[in-house]
C-alpha cells in the first residue's frame, strides 16, 4: 500500500471517528435509558419466567412425592414386595388392584413407575420392560439408605425421584426399615405449558413496556439536551455578530459553567478588541505626533528663507529629537511584535541568573550615576534557571533602567535576587515617584503612561513594561507591582526554575 493510499485511509478513519453518532449527548441520554428501562425489564421477565419453573417443579415434586409415599405405605400392607406364589383370589386381587393404583399414577403424571426390591430387583415396571431385571444406580442405593431424592432434567423434559418404602412396624427394626425402592420418572409437560403461557404474557407485558420506556427515552433525551441546544445557538448568534450580549442558561450546573466560561471569553475578546482598537489609536497618535512636531519645524525653516545658522542648527536638532523618538517607537514596536509572533520560539538555556544580573547592572551603573541614583544588589542564594536569556535580559534591564529613569535624585534602585525549590524571584525597588492607585492596573498596557510628559522627556514610548510582560508570560511567570504615590515602587518577577515542568502544568 503507497503512502499516500495510508494517508487518505487514516483520513477517512479520522473523518468517520469524528462523526460517529455515539458522540452526540441526545444519543448517548437515549441509550442509558433505553438499557436502564428495558434490560431491567426483560431481567426480571426472565427472572419471573424461571422462578415459576422452579416454584411449580417443586411443587410438583411435593404433590407426587406425598402420593408416591401413600402407595409405598399401600405396598407395605399388602406385602406386595414378597414373593408370593399362591394362587388364592385374595393375594391376586390384592396385587391387581395394587398394580392398578399404580398404573394410575403412572398414566396421572405422564411417567413410569418402577419398584424395586431390597435385592434390587425389578418388582415392577408401569412400562413392562424391566420386570425382573437387576437396576442398581447411585440414587436407587442412597435411597435404601434413607435418602429421597429429586431431579429435574429440563432438556429432556422429565422429573425423575426416588422413594424409599419403609416398613414401619416395630417387628420389621431388625432387617432394616427400607424394604424397595419406588423411582418414579414424570413428565414436565403440563409445567411447560403454562410456561409458554407465561411467556406469551411477560413478552406482551415486555414489548409494551420497550414501547414506554424508547418513548420516554426521546422525550427525556430531548429535554436534557435542550439547554446545550439553547447555548449552541446562542453562541452562534454571537459568533454571527448578531448580538455580543452575555448569555444565560441556568439549566444544569454544567451549563451554568459552560456558559461562564464562554462569558469570560466573550469579556476577554471585548477586551482584546477594544485594546486592539486603543492599540492602533495609540500607534496613529504616537507616530503623528513626531511627524506633526517635524512638519511644523520644517515649514517655521521655509517660511524664513534668510533664517540665521544659529536658528537653522536648533530647528534641525529638534527634528533630528524627533526623528530619534519616532525611531525608538518603531524600535519598540518591532520587538513587541517580535515576542507576540515567536511566543513558541523559546530559547531556553540553563543560565546562571547572579551573573546575569551582575552583567545588567554593569551596564547601567553608568545611567544610575549620572542621575546620581544608588544601585544595589542583594544576592540571597546561588540561582541556576532554564530560560531564554535574549527575553530574560530584556525584562531585568527594562525594569532596573524605569527605576533608575523615573527616580529621584540621590534615589536609590535596590535589586533582589532569591529563589525556592520551584521559583526564582527578581524584584526592584526604589525610592522613585512612585505610581497612583489608579494606574497600577493599567502600566503594563500598550502606550500607557502615567505621566505623559515626564515620559516623553526621558524618552518614554509607553512600551516597555508591555514588552516586559510578554516576555515574562512566556516564561510562564508572574509580573506583580506595588507603589506608593511619591514614595516609590517595586517590580516582583516570579519565573519557575524548570521551564518544561512549568510548561506541561
């Protein structure tokens, strides 16, 4: 078989697994109760049908064991085991009509009679076939011991059952009271029949009630997936951009939760579109307004065709300022872009995390002293992590150099590096303007800034801690702030130590 034979095969499996009826709810709902109504049903159908079979077999087996135990007691008294010659009219009478008693019971029940004596042989036999023949069997010695037994063959329709005739009178203790053995075979066919009666009846009662129960198995089927129904269709509404109203289904517990989660996502895409929306607001602001501020130095340069030099190289500074800050906007605007688009491509390495960060503020001591801002690291442990070290180093310098930006003079930066047994912990404090309340939930937004214009004169483009939340995302960590208004602020990083165990949870 040609590999493209295999594939189209396994599609075609992948295709008819997919659309097998069995995964849909109704239908599965339908079954459970279709077995759940109508195998209990014909269980105990069944149940009732072989109960009755052994109920009448052993009444059965009581009805004739009672009479069979009256004919032994009748054999007993006409000594119709002994082996009498006479030819008197009393013993032939006696015998005759004891023969004739027997033939009776043997016609009543369908069956055969057979006495045997205490030398096990035949004394007498309804059929006529083993009259004097020797019959020993299992059940015919046990029964000269004392023992009645039954059985009852089904397949060939006959009870078969032993009875002992017992002497009981006082002179007859010393040979043993045991004297022959009736075994006595009946037929089951009157049993049979109103088995089959039974049957008719319990397959009728059977048939209607598989009629109820698939009847209430489509109605309880269609209402307990009608919920699922109303949610599928809403979300269709949404998705057609008919309505982007939250939905309600308070149903089941299982739609309530279905339906929150899928209200969260609603929530989550408004707000996605409205930052995507806010995003190219603020993309289209902050790029015009570089382009608006050159414009307008360059037409101030034309308007003045005998302008002074002095003035010329001022105007031109200024434009080449604003070309500059558009620069890093784009700049900034690329590297997001960046992260967003290679999220998968991660490059971990196990790294040390002291001498990365000792690296990164070798870097920026030179900044920190020309704002005369202190910059201290405190080192609790030794910490080895797997991470990408590119997206790593630009969360560290990104948050070190805003602190060291946005401080005071003759501030402080402190840097602390620890860790556990699952992560290792970054934070940044210093003694900075600090953030409002208001804004804490907002700074890692795209473009936002507290204070625009302290922003724009330190070169702010409103996308570094955006930048820096990304890459901390993809490590799997966390990005926590607190600040005091005037007093400072502090960045806590949290990123696990082993980045595929984080990734699988």
């Amino acid at each position: 078989m040609t590999g493209y034979a295999m594939e189209t095969k396994r599609n075609v499996l992948e295709l008819l697994r997919q659309r097998m009826p069995l995964k849909s709810l109704r239908l599965q709902i339908f079954l459970i109760v279709l077995v759940m109504g109508i195998v209990p049903g014909y269980i105990v159908g069944a149940g009732i049908v072989q109960n009755y079979e052994d109920r009448a077999v052993e009444n059965r087996i009581a009805t004739v064991q009672s009479q069979l135990k009256i004919v032994a007691n009748h054999l007993i008294s006409n000594d119709y085991l002994a082996n009498y010659r006479s030819e008197e009219q009393v013993y032939r009478t006696t015998r005759e009509v004891t023969n004739a008693e027997l033939e009776m019971l043997s016609n009543l029940y369908e069956g055969r009679v057979i006495i045997i004596g205490s030398n096990f042989k035949v004394v007498k036999d309804t059929y006529g076939i083993s009259e004097g023949k020797i019959m020993i069997s299992e059940e015919v010695i046990k029964c000269f011991r004392g023992e009645n037994i039954s059985h009852y063959d089904p397949e060939h329709g006959y009870i078969e059952m032993t009875t002992p005739i017992t002497d009981t009178t006082a002179n007859a203790a010393s040979d043993g009271n045991v004297k022959g053995v009736m075994l006595t075979s009946i037929s089951n066919s009157s049993i049979v029949r109103m088995m089959e009666v039974l049957q008719r009846r319990v397959i009728i009662i059977e048939t209607l009630l598989a009629l109820v129960v698939v009847t209430l198995a489509i109605v309880v089927s269609v209402m307990m997936t009608r919920p699922f129904n109303r949610i599928t269709e809403a979300i269709k509404d949404v998705t057609a951009g008919y309505t982007d109203e939250s939905i309600s289904v308070p149903d089941y517990v299982e739609t309530i939760h279905i339906v929150e989660a899928f209200n969260q996502l609603l929530r989550r895409m408004r707000t996605l579109d409205q930052s995507r929306q806010d995003f190219v607001a603020n993309v289209s602001h902050e790029l015009k307004t570089p382009m608006t501020s050159m414009k307008v130095l360059a037409d101030a340069l034309l308007a003045q065709s005998d302008a002074p030099s002095e003035l010329y190289h001022e105007f031109m500074e200024d434009i080449v300022s604003e070309i500059d800050r558009e620069n890093r906007i784009i700049t900034d605007l690329l590297a997001l872009v960046k992260l967003d688009k290679n999220s998968k491509e991660m490059k971990i390495v196990s790294l040390n995390i002291n001498d990365l960060v000792e690296l990164i503020l070798k870097r920026l001591r030179p900044i920190a002293r020309k704002k005369d801002v202190e910059l201290v690291f405190e080192s609790m442990r030794a910490v080895t992590a797997e991470v990408d070290e590119i997206k790593m180093t630009l969360v560290m310098t990104n948050l070190v150099e805003n602190a060291i930006k946005y401080n005071k003079d003759h501030g402080w930066v402190k840097v602390l590096l620890d860790a556990d047994h699952q992560f290792f912990t970054f934070q940044v404090s210093d003694s900075g303007i600090g953030i409002p309340e208001s804004a804490l939930e907002h700074i890692c937004e795209r473009f936002y800034r507290v204070d625009k214009s302290h922003s724009r004169e330190i070169g702010g483009t409103g996308l570094g801690l955006a930048i820096t939340k990304s890459a901390v995302l993809q490590h799997r960590g966390t990005l926590t702030v607190e600040s005091v208004e005037g007093e400072g602020t502090t960045f806590v990083v949290k990123i696990p130590l082993n980045y595929i165990a984080a990734e699988k949870v």
